[in-house]
C-alpha cells in the first residue's frame, strides 16, 4: 500500500484505552473547530447498529463491510472487539488536499494507518485505571467479565515516539478536550509554517 496523505494536510489518530472518553474529548474539539473548514473529523464505517455507542458513524452489515473492502472503499480498515472498522477513501484524498483529517483509530492498526497515511500525529488519550473501570461499568455494553477483558488488555506499546501526544483524560473533560485542542493547533500549523 502506498502512502496517500502526502499533501500539505495531516492526520491525526486519537487512540486509547476503552473507557478513556475518546469520543468525548474529539466531540470538545470538534465543537471548538466547528468553524474550521480545514479540520475534518472522520466518520468511520463500523459494523455495529449505529445506537451502539456515542460514535456517530455509518452502519453496516458484515458482508456489505467485505463487499465495500473489495471494492476499495476504506484508505485503511482493521478489526477489534469483533467489529470491523474502516475510513473511507476519500479522506486521503481530503487529506493530499491540504486538509487535517481527525479519526478514532486503534492501537494496534496505527502500523496500517501509517502505511496508508504516510506521517501523522498520534493522541493517545489515557485515563487511571479506576476511572476506566467505572467508565465501562456506567456504559453498560459489556458483562463485568468484558470490562476486566478489556481492562487487563495487553495493548502495543505506543507511548514512545515524537507522533505521540499523551493526554490524560482522568478528571475534567474540558482540561483534556484544551489539550488535544492545542495538539490539534500545533499540527496545523507544522504543516502550513513547516520549519
């Protein structure tokens, strides 16, 4: 697979622990960069019912899921938890046009993303454990054996690298959502005023 995203645009993987409040902190930064043209979050084809969770994505069944595979749909698509997750294909080329494209993505496919997207910037959004726990009980998706599951996941270690933000999420959202916001600044503006 080739890198796509080699335009002046970006992408930007939010990733993390269940429970760590992804969604929320890209729905506090999509809400602050509502008037931002140039900054697009990304709505990823999943096969779950689109009531499932807070994600606002497009449904689909698992064979239309295949069918869309096959027929290039996704710039990149992984599996985890048993779903299926895709990002369409336009948002590389949205991304090669200059734009910053901002996606929930998975630890364990960031190896696929890059291979696909060429460079982007990692947020690795992370909360305390006992914050996760009660997160995923309050959600109520999952049997208590899930939630341990998910828990005691041994996910690749990501920390390391300069692509990587952390930014903890355990208390307030707006201190979090702040963060990620000025994350989101300080790409846009490496990729308009390159050093």
């Amino acid at each position: 697979m080739t890198a796509v995203g080699q335009g002046r645009g970006g992408l930007i993987v939010v990733v993390g622990p269940s429970g760590a409040g992804k969604d929320s902190v890209m729905g506090f930064a999509a809400r602050h960069f509502a008037y931002r043209p140039d900054i697009l979050f990304v709505r990823r084809v999943i096969t779950r019912p689109s009531d499932a969770g807070s994600e606002v994505h497009e449904s689909v069944s698992t064979a239309e899921f295949e069918d869309m595979s096959r027929s290039g749909a996704f710039a990149v698509s992984w599996q985890a938890h048993g779903l299926s997750y895709g990002v369409p294909v336009e948002i590389a080329d949205r991304v090669a046009s200059g734009m910053t494209a901002i996606v929930n993505g998975s630890r364990a496919a960031l190896p696929a993303i890059r291979e696909a997207f060429g460079t982007i910037a990692v947020a690795l959004v992370t909360a305390d454990p006992a914050v996760l726990a009660k997160r995923l009980a309050e959600r109520g998706r999952e049997s208590e054996e899930d939630v341990l599951r998910r828990l005691t996941r041994q996910a690749p270690d990501i920390i390391a690298g300069p692509d990587v933000t952390v930014i903890d999420n355990s208390g307030r959202l707006d201190v979090a959502g702040q963060r990620f916001v000025a994350l989101v600044e300080r790409h846009c503006a490496a990729l308009h005023h390159p050093a």
